[in-house]
C-alpha cells in the first residue's frame, strides 16, 4: 500500500460523491465505528487499503494523520492540506465544502 497525495485525494472524492456534498459529519472524527470505517479519513485510506485495525489503533491515538501520512512519505505540506480538511470535517463542514478547500490548498501542478 502506498498512500500518495493523489490517491488520496481520489479516496475523498469518491467518498464525497457516496455520502454526498451537503453531508456533515457530527462530532470529532472517528476512523472506526462499529467495525467500520467511519469519518472522512476513516473511509478514504480505508479504500486505499488501510486496515480497520491500523484505522483503530489512529482512534486510540497511536498515530495522528499527519503522522501517518508523513510515515508514507507524503510531503508535509499536503499533509497539512489534509489535516486541515479533517478539522474542517471535525467542526462540521459540509463535505463538499472541506473537499473545495481541500483541493484549493494542494498545491497539485507537480
């Protein structure tokens, strides 16, 4: 599994387009709940082949996102792009809106 800022990226998207763009994630983000992927972040590294164990072990603060995306080798500052995206979800930002946001901070012409 690698995780680079593209993938990502298209992990989110393509979470966006299943929940929809007006959903709004209540409360601080959970990777897990009931034995599945939860949160924004939850379900797209989830779809990228991140395990619900390792996603559990995020929940109970063993890794942070920046962390574990440094940890891929992804850059910090799209790391930061999308830790940020997860704050904006965390404080209840429509999905559509956190995925604007998120993909007018990417620096993505590389």
């Amino acid at each position: 599994m690698e995780i680079t800022t593209f993938s990502l990226l298209g992990a989110v998207i393509e979470v966006v387009q299943e929940r929809g763009e007006d959903f709004v994630y209540f409360g601080s983000c959970h990777y897990v709940i009931a034995s599945g992927p939860s949160c924004l972040f939850g379900r797209a590294l989830f779809k990228l082949g991140v395990s619900i164990d390792a996603l559990y072990e995020g929940d109970k603060g063993q890794w942070s996102l920046r962390e574990f995306l440094a940890n891929e080798g992804m850059h910090p500052l799209d790391a930061d792009a999308f830790v940020d995206a997860q704050y904006n979800q965390d404080h209840e930002m429509p999905y559509g809106e956190v995925l604007t946001k998120l993909v007018a901070k990417l620096n993505l012409s590389e």
